[in-house]
C-alpha cells in the first residue's frame, strides 16, 4: 500500500524544526493549588524537589482563590460537568447570561458574547466583520498583533489587510490616508503585547479611528484584571474604554479560569451573535467553567489589592533583576522578558533552571518572536516572594 506524501512532508519538516532549535517539548507540572506559584513535577527524573513557576498567565493567582474553586465545585454538584449543547441548543444557562451581562458592565458595553477561548473569539470575531457589508474592508492590523488576530484577518475573503509598524501612530495615520475614503476600516490592535510587555496608546488610536472613520477593535487579553480601577484593563485605566468599538478579553489570565469574549454595543454582539460561525457550531463552556469565571471577575473588580500586590512585586522583581546585570526589556506592564539570544541557547537556559534549580521558565523563540530576540518570559504574580525572587537571580545570573 503506498505510503501518502504527507508523512514524509512530516518527518522533514519535523528535522527541520528541530535543526533550529525551535523544537518545543512540553513540561508536566502539577500545580499546587494552596501553594501558588509551587508545582510538582511530572516527567521530571528527580521527584524530591517542587518547582517555581516563573511564565504563568494566572497572573493574579484566581485560578487558586478558594472562593473561585468553591464556585467550580458547587456547579459541578449542582448542573454536571458539561454544558449539553451549543448555545442555540440547550447550551445556554442563567449563568452564561450573567458573566456575559458583568463583562459588557465591566467594559462599560451594552452587551458581551462569550466564546470558548480568547483564540476563537478573536478568530470569529474578525473573521465575521470583515466579511460583511460585501466585502471590502481595509483592516489596519499592528505588526505584533497576536496569531489570533492574523486568522481572523487573513481568513475574511475579500477583504485587504494593511500592517503598521508596532505602536507607530504615525505609520497608522500614512496608511489610514492613504486608503480609499469610501472604504469600510477596522483598527486592530492590542494594549499590552505579550511578549516585548509595551503598552498601546488607546486614546490617540482611537482618535485616528474617528478622524479617518475606521472602528476599533481592541484586544485586551493581557490586561483585563490587571489594569485600571476594577480591572477593565488599559482602556478602563486610560478613561477611553468608551472611545473602544470593540473590546475582547479572556477568562483564562487576569481571571484564571477559561473562555475569551467580546463586548461592543448591542446591535454588533447581536451580530456576532447570529452569524459568527465560530460560536455558533460549537459546544458552549459549561457552568462548571462560567461559575468560577463569574466568581473571579467579581472579586477582582472589588478587591484592588491584587493588582497593588502584583504590581509591587514586578517592580521588585526588576530592580533585582537590574542590580545583578541581568539584561531584560524595562517596560511598564506586568510581563518581564529576559533576553536571551539563540534558539539553542535559550533552550538550555530554561532546561538548566528547571533541572538545577527547580525554577520554569518557558522559552520564547521564532516564529513567537523573531529570530535574534529569543528570551524567557517571566510574570512574577502576587504569589512569588522575596527569597523565590532572589533565587531566579543568583540562578540567572549563574547560567548567563
């Protein structure tokens, strides 16, 4: 029986990737939910010792928060473990109307749609937009907009998308008149971008959009909890969330727990609604998921301690970083890049911290980041002390 093309397209391609050093290998680690961020280990062949997670995105540690769990647990007991259906057939709970009625409050919106991951929300979201009306948008897309994003955009047929440089406001203005005024535009960008941790500036964005007629469609996946007075992200902390068209967010960082959603005035969330494919043919998230969502969200908008506490502790982490030369990007987010150049390198960095030291940190390399700008991305939470902090610094500074 002949053997298919694929498989041999496979094996070289595999080769390939793993040539480069970009060869990713998943690492088993069980967390210890009354000891954030401890974990165990799972494939490692030492057992005695835990280990320190350094690249969470339970960046506010409520994946853990008992009250968070306690809401996971009674909703188990209470309607099942999974959610039945679509939304459109008998996937829709009281619950599901609830998280979506608190994030569009949360937004300052008139309504949210929630979908079954930040990915999928960004991907459909696009996607749908940029196929109505008969075609024609002009999406203005930031260089670093993330992959979630790019699908969305690049599978909207008939649609042109135009990149501009990251965070040049100038660049967008150049492209902005230079397209055709008739056009339909869509802005997309993030506030914080995952891996340099820069922030965008919302309010001058959101000003090129009206003074070009464009919408806008922010990506807050990095900030909601984090950012402004409850957590509504950068555009709540910068006072412009109302200049914001479109607002999307997950559940699965600032929140800890999982899903993605959007939230924009009503008559586009019911848009969404009714014609996203991406949340129509799919099974909704169970309230197993939903409880604990609203739970968390809920007390991070009361309880601005969190953020107070994660915020200190990046910024001491960084002033240790500093004072033993280690090199990383000083940026005013929550996100600390370690620069470590060279897939291989940066690679053997982090298997050293986890083998030596019993600290992980995952390494970031191409096409994540571009070739040349490899480096491990920390996220010191509320959670990490003092003596965990000085022990990645003596680890760092011993292995670069």
């Amino acid at each position: 029986m002949p053997v298919h093309p694929f498989y041999a397209y496979c094996q070289t391609a595999l080769q390939e990737i793993e040539q480069q050093g970009r060869y990713r290998r998943f690492t088993s680690l069980s967390r210890r939910s009354a000891h954030y961020p401890v974990y165990d280990k799972g494939n490692l062949p030492q057992q005695d010792k835990p280990v320190i997670v350094w690249s969470s995105n339970d960046y506010l540690g409520m994946g853990v928060d008992p009250e968070v769990m306690n809401a996971a647990i009674t909703a188990v007991q209470e309607y099942g473990a999974g959610a039945g259906g679509t939304r459109n057939i008998a996937g829709t709970h009281p619950l599901h109307v609830a998280l979506e009625a608190e994030l569009a409050d949360l937004h300052g919106k008139e309504a949210g749609l929630l979908f079954v991951s930040g990915y999928v929300s960004n991907q459909a979201s696009l996607q749908t937009i940029l196929t109505s009306m008969s075609g024609g948008w002009i999406t203005f897309s930031d260089q670093q907009n993330h992959a979630s994003m790019i699908a969305g955009i690049k599978g909207a047929k008939g649609s042109d998308c135009v990149i501009f440089k990251h965070n040049d406001l100038q660049d967008l203005e150049e492209k902005l008149a230079a397209a055709p005024a008739s056009a339909p535009k869509l802005i997309a960008f993030e506030s914080v971008y995952s891996m340099d941790g820069d922030i965008a500036d919302i309010g001058a964005i959101c000003a090129l959009a009206r003074k070009y007629n464009a919408l806008t469609y922010l990506d807050e996946v990095h900030a909601v909890g984090l950012y402004g007075a409850q957590g509504g992200g950068v555009s709540e902390r910068d006072n412009v969330a109302d200049q914001v068209d479109i607002i999307e967010g997950t559940l699965a960082k600032g929140f800890g727990v999982h899903g993605g959603y959007v939230t924009a005035k009503k008559e586009i969330i019911e848009y969404l609604r009714l014609a996203a494919s991406g949340f129509i043919f799919t099974t909704s998230l169970p309230p197993s998921i939903i409880a604990p969502a609203l739970a968390s969200i809920r007390l991070v908008r009361q309880q601005n301690w969190r953020r107070e506490k994660l915020f200190e502790r990046v910024h001491t982490f960084q002033n240790k970083l500093k004072d033993a030369d280690i090199p990383f990007l000083k940026t005013e987010s929550h996100i600390v890049p370690v620069m470590i150049e060279g897939a291989e390198r940066c690679k053997e960095v982090s298997r050293r911290l986890l083998e030596e030291y019993f600290l992980y940190a995952t390494p970031i390399n191409y096409p994540t980041v571009p070739k040349g700008a490899e480096r491990l991305r920390l996220t010191p939470n509320p959670f990490h002390t003092n003596e965990m902090m000085d022990e990645m610094v003596t680890a760092l500074k011993a292995l670069l």
